[in-house]
C-alpha cells in the first residue's frame, strides 16, 4: 500500500499551511526540511498525530503489486 499522489500532496499543504510563520518554514536550509522545503516534523500535538494514525483513511491509499 502506498499513499496517493493527491492524498500526499493535500496532507503536505496542509503541514505547510500549519507551520506557517514557524522558524520551520522560515526559508532556512536544515535537516528539518527535504530537499522540496516541506518539513519533515510536525505541529500537531501527539494526541492528534495519534488519532490520525489510529483513523487511517483507506481511500487514501491505493495497493501495488
């Protein structure tokens, strides 16, 4: 199973819209960003990144052989 290519880019929108006017996002260069700029840490609590793991949404998935 892999995330679909829409699914991936919505989640990523949605890390840059919260990280907005964080130091994450501050147009710095570091280990925190990949090589796109997108954070690679959250800022959600962990209650919530929890929550979203236990509610994984099938559809935003697709199975490869």
């Amino acid at each position: 199973m892999v995330p679909r290519a829409d699914a991936t880019r919505a989640f990523n929108d949605a890390l840059r819209a919260a990280m907005h006017g964080t130091v994450w996002v501050s147009g710095c260069r570091s280990g925190y960003l990949d090589r796109h700029g997108t954070p690679v840490t959250g800022p959600w609590t962990f209650q919530r990144s929890d929550a979203d793991m236990a509610a994984v949404e099938s559809d935003e998935y697709e199975l490869i052989a």
